[in-house]
C-alpha cells in the first residue's frame, strides 16, 4: 500500500527515520519469522535502493482497525508538514519499478514531478490493500490535491469466501454499532464459508439489487443443463429501462430520434441489399434493430479455452479516429447518425448469451445446442419481438455472425475453409518412393476450396489472383453449399441462395492478425539485409533502435528475426505477435523507415514500400470514416488503395518465388482481404452504399471475451458457467450505473 507525493512547500524533504522504517519493514520480512514472504523481502531490498521510497508501516500484530486508523493518521501527518501537496492513494506488487520504470514510472511522470513514495502497509496477498485503497481513496479522494480518479479496490478480483472473512474481521475490529451505517457490511459478515460464493451472489444480486436482472435459463435437461442469456430478456430489459437507445448509438433515450436513425438505416440497406427478405416481412422497421452474432473463444482456467457468445447492435457511437477527425474538422453533429459501433464499454454495449469452457463446448451436441438457442432467439425477435405498454413493440434482426475465421468455421459447420488449403510444403518433403506409390494405388483428391462464399481453391479457380479487379472465383459467388447439413444459423434471414454471406469475414483478423503480420515480417526481413552491420544480430539491432526512436506506442517489442518468425531463411517470416495494434504501428513504422531510406537499387523494397503506403491509407480512410454505409466514392477510394496493396503484394511473393527467397506468403487470410475490397468496388461501381467492413469488425467483441474468459479463471471450476454469467452480469451492473445508464436502486 503506497502513497505517492509531490510536495508544495519549498523546504528540505525532512530525512526518514531509516532505523525505525527499516525495523518495521524487517518485521514483516527476516527469513526466521514464521510468517516471512521471500517476496516481500526482495520487494523491500529493492526499494533499498531509492532514498525517495521510504517505509512507515504498523505492527505485524495490530488488526485491520487499526491498519486503517494508521494509515490515515500518516497521511494527515504528511498533510500537517508538507500541504500544499500533490498525492496519490495506490497499491502495487513492487514498488520500486513503479516508481523508476521508464514508461509509467512516477520518476518520469510527464505531468508532476513526484518526490517521494511512503509505503503504508505490506501484504503477501492483495486482499487487505485493495480495501484499505478503497477505504482511503473514499476518505481522501476530495482532498485538493489528489489524483486519484478511479474509486480503488477494482483491480482486484478475490474468492467470495476473502471477501466474506474480510467482512467478518472488519465487523469484529469497529464492533456492531460502528457497522450499522453500512447496510450490506453486516449481511455479508453472516454469509457462510463453507457456500460463501452462492450466499454471497443471493445478497448481491437478488436482495441488495446489484446485478442486472437477466434471468439465467438453461439450454435443456441432462447434458444440456447449462445457463444461457437470452436475447428476449435483453431485449425486455433494454425495453422497460428506457435503454433503447444504447441500441441506435445515443448517450441517452429520445424515442423520436430513436426512430429516425432506424428508419434511415433501414433505407440505406434497401438501397445496399434490396432483395433481402426484410422488406417483405412487414415489419415496422423504425422499431427493428439490426444485430449480429459473435462468438470467440478465451484463456479459461489452466488456459483451456473459453467459449463467448454475444450479440451486439450494428449502430453504435462511432469509432474514435473518426470522431477526432470530425472534431479536428469542426464538423457539426447530425439527427440521423449511423454510426459503427466501437465506442462505449463492452459491458454496456454488448450483449452477453452464453459462456462455457473446452471440456464442454468440445461435445458436438452441447455446441450445437448454443448455436440453436442463439439462431431461435433472433427468430423470435424478428417475428414476436417484446411488448412494453408504454413504448410498444420492438423488434431485433440477426443479419450476420462474426468472427475470426476459426469461428466461422466452427458455427457454420463448413466445409470449405482455411483448413482446406493445399499443403505444398508438406508434399515436398515427402519421399518420392512414398509419393510415387500413393499417385498409382490412389488417384489424387480435387481441392475442395477454401472459401464458404465461393469456389476460390479449387481446381482452375485460384484464390492467389490477388492482382485482379474480376478475380475467376467471382463468377462462382454462391454457386456451391459450404456444408453438408445446413447449420442452425441458415435459417436466418437472408437473400435467396445466399446462405453463406450470413457469415461475415472480419478485416480486423484477415489483415491486422493475418496478412498485416506477413507484409510487415517480410519488409523487415528485408530491410534487415540493407542495413549496416556485420551480422543479423546487429543489424536487427540497428533496426531496433530505429524502432525504439520511432516512439508509437508503450507496447514496443523488441526487433528480432525471432519475433518476426524467421529463425532462418526457409522460413516465411509471419510475425509471432498476437495484437492487432502492433501490426498498425509497425505498418506505420515501416512507411516512416522507407520514406527515409534510398529504396533506387532494390525494386522489391520500392514495391514494399508503395504497398505499404497504400494500405495504410487504405485503413486510414476505414477508420476515420464510421458511417454505417459508406457513399460509393469514398468505397471506391478505400478498394482501390487496397487492391493497389494487393497487387503489390502480388509481385513481391512471384518475386521472392522466382529468386528462391521465402519471404511474402500467400496466406488463405489474403483472400478474405481480397473478397472485403472487391465487394466495396462492385458497390461503389453499381452506384450504391456499401455496408462499412468494420461494421463485422471484432475489436470491441474482443475486450467482451477477455472479461468473462478472465472470470472463469477465478471462480470454482464445479459451476463455472453459472458463476461467471452472474458474476458478468454485477459488473455490467456497475458499468451501467457508472456511465449513468440506470440508477442504483
């Protein structure tokens, strides 16, 4: 537990009392006592080392009371000798590098000049300072001078049985009378150990109210008895609170405009989309949501995977680089806004259904019982919809699934994917005795294609034609069904014969987690051959602290030829990172590097440096324009500077073929880049609004599927999908009253 200051006063910091303070800290910390941590030991041998970070701690032997009152009559000391002050109420695993590390240190804090750390209590588990955080942040946190803005205790998740002990020794330190002005203090004290986390969910969400109140149904009997949240009671709930706006992009309800943004949504589809069957439903498309599905898997417990499920609205409040430029642009606000949805927390603008881990979701009938339940609920809100007297009848629409092509996969059952592409490698290191026995005794298999939406890997239709405008695979658009029983989602809504386009390619995992990774890992790889040094090391090096020097972000990993997966030279670097927004500012690091170096002598580096430079444009003009359909000139804008990236790309893989370097691969992702900017020009050359390609873009249902993923980490395995939808539901709970969306009751 520390307390971090900046003196106002202009006087000689008082020295610290280094006998006593060093005392007092190896009471907590000499190897001989029962109750030593080794890790607090090297904890306090590494603040040794800073005479700013000194140590005023209470007796190992004094309870929580007490830690409290010694807590705050420090900070009122530190008050009395040094106010004016600046300060700040934390808690941290190690001090030291809080303070001196170079990216968020307090000694290279950009903004206030920090003096001094005095450390307040120690603790072998964050339990106890995460409370005394909360408690003195309540009582400090309207001091002048504080720069405190969260309210303390929230990073820290504890066992419900921690949190039912801790409130039990609080209530024997002040006694019963003290706990009387605190109505939950001493219900949660009686809660039981031995079911603390079941008496302690009955406390917080059915008698104090602090959960959502979505009810958990399940999706059958036996095998299927597991808890799913459904989009009707989403929708009633979204309904009854006067929420709906948080549908249609709006920070606050106004049924007018509410409709406004519906009806012109659904006027610009029409004119996008005109055979799709929802115009012939009869539906009241000023009270019709447009929705999609999205489902990915997370790191569960012992990193297994965790299945998430959610739906979200297509309109949201926009995405930030557009809401900059507008702002930099001074661009007035419109009634009718159609925004793509990234803005806002994921717990307030997603939609939770369903959560399970591998050991599960991997039984084929279990998986399939998730996507029925979800495919069921879509049809019954586009055909009964939910009923409240005072605002009627609303309806939602599923018009897409989305995800990483693994989940697509996964959910559609299909049978034309990635995992279909042909392994050339793989049979070239086969023998040849080996090869030529297999060709007599079987003929060789056609390739069954490696797309749902066309026939692009099969035979004379190629999907590597990433140089063309009119690719081959075009004319074979939904001429074959990429299953071979029909998945529960193909009964949605959807054009006639065009089953497959219910599942959306993600462009935020076709390029920033596939081909972005491959272009960037193989301009690398070559501008390592052109730089100075007398081996790989040192020029990677060089490299480096170019990159370093560039200063795009705090996530900045070290340049290596293994991060960018080239341990040697038969390999096709890929790049070993897994965020997407390293992949931008690496893209953008590339096209600053090749603006200053002399790229005359080497053609494919000119090539390289011409792609890069598109498709940064490309994604610029994607980003900073949100509107949920974009006109067909500035369509036409992003498809041709993304096809210019394409048919760059194109060149330097026949160019690394022809003179045996491995280096620009033709990954199956490529393709789904190619179908994204093909589509966007054919809209813009027939005159219509294309639907914005981040609209099925998953950066937001990303940050959805870490929170609950994370919650399986630390509830009991026994009923895990239980705890976790309940536990979900309480933070979206404080996410909802904290962005003023309902108020507590």
């Amino acid at each position: 537990m520390t307390v971090e200051t900046v003196f106002g006063q202009q006087q000689p910091e008082p020295e610290p009392n280094v006998p006593d303070a060093k005392c007092q800290a190896q009471d907590y910390v000499e190897p001989h006592k029962d109750r030593a941590s080794r890790g607090l030991a090297e904890v306090y041998a590494r603040c040794r080392a800073f005479d700013c970070i000194r140590f005023e701690l209470p007796a190992r032997s004094h309870l929580t009371g007490f830690v409290l009152l010694h807590a705050s009559s420090t900070i009122e000391r530190l008050f009395d000798d040094h106010a004016p002050m600046v300060f700040k109420i934390g808690f941290t695993h190690n001090p030291a590098f809080r303070w001196a590390n170079s990216r968020y240190g307090y000694a290279h804090d950009p903004y206030d000049r920090w003096d001094a750390m005095v450390i307040l209590y120690l603790a072998s588990n964050p339990h106890g300072p995460a409370m005394l955080e909360s408690a003195l942040i309540d009582k400090y946190g309207r001091r002048p001078g504080c720069r405190n803005i969260n309210r303390g205790g929230d990073g820290v998740k504890v066992p419900a049985k921690a949190v039912v002990r801790t409130a039990r020794n609080v209530l024997s330190d002040i006694g019963p009378q003290a706990a009387a002005s605190s109505k939950g203090l001493k219900r949660l004290a009686e809660c039981s150990l031995s079911n603390a986390e079941r008496d302690a969910q009955t406390l917080l969400s059915k008698k104090m109210k602090l959960s959502l109140p979505i009810p958990l149904e399940t999706l059958g009997q036996g095998k299927l008895n597991f808890p799913v949240l459904r989009l009707r009671s989403w929708a009633q709930f979204l309904l009854d609170r006067n929420l709906w706006h948080i549908l249609c992009g709006l920070l606050s309800p106004d049924t007018d405009r509410e409709k406004a943004i519906l009806r012109g949504f659904w006027a610009e589809f029409q004119r996008h989309s005109p055979q799709h069957p929802v115009f012939e439903l009869g539906l009241p498309l000023e009270d019709t949501v447009p929705m999609v599905f999205h489902g990915d898997e997370g790191r569960g417990r012992r990193r297994q995977g965790w299945l998430a499920t959610n739906y979200h609205s297509i309109i949201g409040r926009g995405i930030q680089a557009a809401l900059d430029k507008d702002a930099r642009e001074k661009k007035r606000g419109r009634y009718v806004k159609l925004r793509c949805n990234y803005i806002g927390h994921s717990l307030t603008n997603r939609f939770g259904h369903a959560g399970l881990p591998k050991a599960v979701y991997s039984d084929p009938e279990i998986f399939k019982a998730v996507l029925e339940d979800a495919a069921s609920e879509a049809l019954f809100m586009t055909e009964h919809g939910v009923f409240n007297p005072r605002m009627g009848t609303r309806y939602m629409i599923i018009l897409n699934v989305v995800g990483d092509w693994s989940w697509l996969h996964k959910a559609g059952g299909l049978s034309r994917t990635y995992h279909n592409m042909e392994k050339a490698g793989a049979k070239a290191k086969a023998k040849p005795k080996a090869a030529a026995k297999a060709k007599k005794s079987k003929p060789p298999k056609e390739p069954v294609g490696i797309c749902h939406l066309c026939r692009a890997g099969q035979k004379d239709v190629p999907f590597e034609d990433i140089y063309s405008r009119q690719p081959l695979w075009l004319r074979t658009m939904f001429q074959q069904q990429p299953w071979i029983a029909p998945p529960s989602f193909a009964r949605l809504h959807h054009p006639v014969g065009e089953e497959a386009s219910i599942f959306a390619f993600d462009i935020f995992h076709a390029f920033h987690l596939g081909v972005g990774k491959t272009h960037v890992s193989s301009c690398l790889a070559m501008l390592s051959d052109v730089t100075a040094g007398s081996n790989i090391d040192l020029r990677f090096e060089a490299l480096n602290a170019e990159w370093k020097s560039f200063k795009t972000g705090l996530f900045q990993p070290k340049l290596t030829p293994e991060f960018i997966g080239w341990e040697s030279r038969s390999d096709f670097p890929s790049g070993s990172w897994h965020k997407g927004q390293l992949t931008t500012d690496l893209m953008r690091f590339l096209e600053h590097k090749f603006e200053q170096t002399d790229l005359s002598g080497d053609i494919m580096l000119q090539k390289a440096a011409e792609g890069t430079c598109a498709i940064n444009q490309c994604l610029r003009l994607l980003y900073e324009n949100d509107s949920v359909f974009l006109q067909p000139d500035l369509a036409r804008s992003i498809a041709e500077h993304g096809l210019q990236f394409l048919r760059r790309y194109s060149f330097l893989a026949k160019r690394a073929h022809d003179t045996e370097k491995s280096l620009w691969g033709l990954i199956p992702k490529i393709h789904a880049v190619h179908h994204v900017l093909v589509k966007l020009l054919q809209d813009a050359e027939d005159g219509r609004p294309s639907l914005h390609p981040l609209c099925f873009g998953v950066q937001q249902d990303e940050d959805y599927v870490g929170r609950p993923s994370r919650l399986s980490r630390r509830v009991s395995s026994r009923l895990v999908s239980t705890r976790v939808l309940q536990r979900y539901l309480q933070d979206a709970y404080a996410k909802y009253v904290s962005s003023n969306l309902i108020v507590p009751s």
